[in-house]
C-alpha cells in the first residue's frame, strides 16, 4: 500500500517516515523476481531455445491493449479474452493435417 502514493508524492510519503528509496528497490527487486521465476516455468513449459519467449511477446501486447493500457483489471481481463479466443479457434478452425510423402 506504501508504493502507489510513492509513485505520485514521494515527498510526502517520504516525510512521513517511509524511505522511499528501500521501497522503490524493493518494488524493482520484487518485479526481477516475479520476471525470473516467469522465465524458468516457461522454460519448464516450452523448453530452453534462444526463440523462447516470441510466441509469448504478441498475444501479450494484444491482451494490454484490449484490457487498456495502465489497467490491471482490463490487462486481466484482455488476457483471459484473448486466452479463451485462441482456444476456441483452436477447436474450431484445425490446420488441415499434412499428407504423408511415403
């Protein structure tokens, strides 16, 4: 809860007795965390190729704009619509199975 008034009046927070400096190098830690720990399960789930995340790069970038930029509950929302899209043109619309030349 400190780290949102942080990002706006820091001077306030500040003077309020929070060091705003351990907080936002805390925030900036957490976030290199949360990145890792996303890269080594999607390593587990896709394997380890120097390709690893270009699947993964525009589906993302869709799901923040359609949720809204800045919004964490559209950015969720996006995702989930965009989720459930792919998987439904998935079932519905099959790539047509490849001929065996033998």
């Amino acid at each position: 809860m400190r780290i949102r008034p942080a990002r706006w009046t820091w001077r306030t927070v500040s003077a309020l007795g929070v060091n705003v400096r351990v907080l936002r190098n805390l925030n900036f830690g957490l976030g290199i965390y949360l990145a890792g720990l996303a890269g080594v399960l999607a390593a587990g789930m896709l394997g380890l190729q120097p390709t690893i995340g270009t699947s993964l790069i525009m589906p993302s970038f869709v799901a923040i704009i359609v949720g809204g930029l800045g919004s964490m509950p559209g950015t969720l929302f996006g995702g989930v619509l965009i989720g459930v899209a792919s998987g439904l043109a998935t079932v519905f619309f099959r790539p047509p199975a490849r001929r065996s030349s033998t």
